[in-house]
C-alpha cells in the first residue's frame, strides 16, 4: 500500500519566537508517593545522606527539567508552610484534606530546595490562598528570599541556611475557579485576593514574578470569563496566567484521543485572546504571558483511586501506568505548546514522580521510565533555540467529535548557537506511514544526525519494573537530505524526532 504524502516548508526567518526553557518543567505535590517514595525514601540504598533517592535524581537530570511547582496542586490550599520547616522532630502530623491522608510534614520548604539544588532545577513555588491569604504569602517570600536582618529571614538562618533561596516564580494559590478546591472562590474574590497578594509579596521582593490562577481546563463553566475578571483586578501585578488541561480515552478510541490536542490549542488561543483583550481594556504596554502548569494524560487511575482508604501515610494515588497511545499524546501536547512559544512561556508536566509521572518507583525497589519519558526528555534536550513556523500540509481525518485533524502533527526548532534543526512529528495514522518531504530552502550545508522513532505494534503497551523497556525509541528512522529537501517515512502512530546539523 502506498504511504500518505505530507510535506514541510522550514524557513529560518518564520520564527514564532524564543523558547523558554521552562516549558520543560514539571510539578512535585505532596500526593501520593510523589514526594514520600518517590523523591524521598531514607534508608533506601539509593538515598543520599538527605534521604533523596539517587535513581530519582539521575532520572530528572536525564530530562534537564528547568523548573518544578511545588508542593501544589490541591494541597497547597490547605497547606501551612510553618509545619515544613524547622527540626524534624517538631514537625506536626496533620490532616491533609485534599487527598485525605496524612501529612508528616518530614519534607518542606527548606528540603525541597536541597532537593532541587542535587537535580540542577528552579522552583515554582506556590501559595496558599484556598484557608490563608496575603500575609502567609509575604512571610513567605521573606522567609526565601531576604539575606537577613528581619524575624522570618533570621527564622531561615537559625533553621540551617545561611543562604536566601531566591525563589524567583510564585503561583497565586491553585485551581481556585474549582468547586473542589480548598477554600474555591469566585473570580471576584479570588482577582481581589491575588491583587492585594501579588502587592505585598512584590513589595517584600520587586524581582519575582507571579502567576495567577486561570481556569482548571477548557471545560469550565465559567471559562473564559474566569480569566477576563481575574486579569482585570491583577494585571499590573502578575506576569503569567495560568492553564491546566488533562485528557482521557476511558472510551478507548485513539482516533479521538490524539485529536484532543486540537482542544488545547483552542484553549491556548482563547486564553491569549482574552489576556489581550484585557490588555487592551486597561490601556496598557504590558503582556501577560501564559504558563500551562499543568497538562498530562490522566484517567489511568481513577478505579483504583476511588478504592483507597483515607488516611493513611503516602499512599499510591494517581499512578497511572502509561501507554504507547499515552506517549503519542504527549508528544503531540508537547508541539502544540511549542507552536504556541511566543506566548506559552512556562509548562509543567504534571507530575514528576509516582503521580501521574514520566518516572516511576517501588518502595524499597527499583525505578523506571514510563512511555511518556521519552518525548519529554527528546523536547527537553533537543526543543531549546527558537520555534519556527513550519507549513505543513497534511491528510486530515475526522470522527464523531473532530473534523479535518491533520494526521501529522509536527513542528521544528532552529538552535543558532549549536546551528541544529530538530523537527518533532507525530503520525496519528492508525493505519498508514506518511511519506514526508520537508522543503529546507534556507537551511544550506546540513546534514541528518539520527532520526529517533517511538512506535510498537501495541498501542496499550506498557513499562514496568520487570519490563522497563518494552517501550522504548530506536535511531533506525531513514530520514535522508538530498540536496535542500529532506525524506522521512514516518510510521503509522510513531513519534518522531529528526535531527539536523551543520556539516
């Protein structure tokens, strides 16, 4: 049978702009075993003399992840951030109420930090604004980020760290347009809260940068609307509005599901247009740009969730073992923030380790990549430079729920400083290869390093501890360059990175 028939037009002047390494970040929240068990297991015999697990640690540098949100999420809305920082031994057990468990409260502030210092990654840290409000948040910022000389910076010192954290991004509390979050508040009250927030902790430190709290997924009721009063009362004092987005395929339908990033870019398109929208409204210079802190595959896991007890220590919650249909997905989320970088400056993969994470362990066992690690970690390393502007023309299908989806999703990045093209691809043909010609006509003297390919015959095919690679990518790919023109064959449902370089 002969392949379907794509092509690119690469230009190195139809720039969308700079990428910001931060769209590679991801989120650690105290659910689950995302922090006890995942990042944080002594006495295991991968701990270091902290209690951070080693394996774990080697896994995030293997990502080059940029930045993490800490520590929610749900649970920063009940959260207190005294109860995290001080001697271990007076640290209080509490009722967590978001996930209804125990909080031990043996990781805080100050040992996430350490923890982000061993991995080589920023924070992005949040605050309560669910049961607290302004003057948590600025104690807060003091207790971070100040050198010294006032209660909660001098507090910092005598718990052990000389030093000032310098946390530079802040989130304004979490979800806070959900009904089920701690403390949920209208756009009114929460806009009014953020402002008087972003204020004070500005004041306490002029050079952070905040992020308020946009809608929980384009299926809200009050979206946009949620954004266009929230950023009416904040927007001389934020910098970034945020977005969450999940998908599922419960109704295992493929065609559907990798279609579904069409959904997130009508998301990210919205959310743009009403930031400007309100920029206009105001008068102002100023641009708010987006950070989608929260995006990911999640309906793995519900069954089981709604199983657990309640109360106990570190539970598993949210672990969901992900598929090869879940890793085209994420690919194709991946591009789609990138075809947006101009604007999408933050990201975080939600989550890191154990909860619905690209790395999973055992307690007391082993530690593995799941399907998703893989186009994760191939954007991360190689996404970096600037997102070109590819035209692409492509087959398209549709079903019951989309119309024309381009069955090759794709986009390039130009590295200037390593004089490097990488174009990501995914085919979302359940049945066919693409034949792709991509036109480089101002790309002179290159040449193919490798072309990576994720693909499997199964696409409910999973890792595990005692097959941590039955998914895995291979550099067999036979994408060539002949003269300025490059020919790939792109497998049915693959992803795809293919890399060029100056000769």
């Amino acid at each position: 049978m002969e392949s379907k028939k794509a092509k690119i037009i690469l230009d190195k002047d139809f720039r969308i702009g700079k990428i910001d390494e931060r769209i590679y970040g991801s989120f650690i929240e105290h659910l689950g075993r995302a922090v006890y068990g995942g990042i944080y297991e002594p006495g295991h015999p991968e701990a270091d003399e902290n209690g951070f697990r080693k394996d774990v640690i080697e896994m995030v540098k293997e990502l080059k992840v940029p930045i993490v949100r800490y520590p929610g999420g749900n649970f920063v809305s009940g959260y207190n951030w005294e109860d995290g920082v001080g001697p271990l031994e007076k640290r209080p057990r509490k009722l967590e109420l978001a996930w209804r468990t125990i909080e031990t409260n043996k990781v805080g502030t100050n040992e996430f930090m350490k923890w982000c210092k061993s991995t080589g990654t920023d924070v992005m840290m949040a605050v309560n604004l669910g049961t607290r409000g302004a003057d948590d948040a600025r104690n807060l910022v003091e207790y971070c980020n100040h050198p010294s000389g006032s209660y909660w910076s001098d507090l910092r010192i005598a718990h052990g760290y000389k030093e000032p954290h310098k946390i530079k991004t802040w989130c304004l509390g979490n979800e806070m347009d959900g009904p089920w979050q701690i403390g949920h508040k209208t756009a009114e009250e929460y806009g009014r809260l953020a402002c008087e927030t972003a204020k004070v902790m500005k004041l306490v430190d002029p050079s952070i940068e905040l992020v308020a709290c946009g809608s929980s997924s384009i299926g809200m009721a009050t979206f946009p609307e949620w954004e266009a009063t929230v950023l009416d009362h904040t927007y001389d004092y934020i910098d970034y509005i945020s977005m969450h987005q999940y998908f599922g395929n419960p109704e295992k339908d493929t065609a559907n599901f990798l279609a579904s990033s069409m959904d997130m870019d009508a998301f990210i398109k919205t959310v743009i247009s009403t930031c400007d929208y309100v920029k206009a409204k105001h008068r102002s210079n100023k641009t708010i740009n987006l950070s989608f802190d929260e995006w990911n595959v999640w309906f793995h896991s519900h069954k089981a969730d709604s199983e657990r007890e309640p109360w106990s220590i570190a539970p598993p919650q949210l672990e969901d073992i992900y598929t090869f249909e879940d890793a085209l997905l994420v690919g194709s989320m991946l591009i789609t923030m990138l075809k947006h970088a101009d604007r999408v400056k933050m990201a975080c993969l939600a989550q890191l380790v154990n909860v619905i994470a690209p790395i999973m362990t055992s307690n007391g066992g082993g530690s593995w990549r799941q399907t998703i690690f893989y186009p994760y970690m191939h954007t991360s390393i190689y996404g970096r430079g600037y997102a070109l502007n590819p035209i692409i023309s492509s087959p398209v299908y549709s079903n019951g729920h989309y119309n024309d989806v381009p069955v090759l999703d794709a986009t390039a990045v130009y590295n200037g400083e390593k004089d490097e093209i990488t174009i990501f691809a995914v085919n979302k043909d359940l049945l066919d290869n693409i034949s792709l010609q991509c036109d480089l006509r101002s790309f002179q003297g290159y040449k193919v390093i490798e072309h990576i390919v994720l693909e499997n015959d199964d696409i409910y095919a999973v890792n595990t501890e005692e097959n941590p690679n039955n998914v895995v990518p291979h550099n067999r790919g036979n994408a060539k360059l002949i003269g300025g023109t490059l020919n790939a064959d792109l497998s049915k449902l693959s992803w795809n990175v293919i890399r060029l370089a100056k000769k």
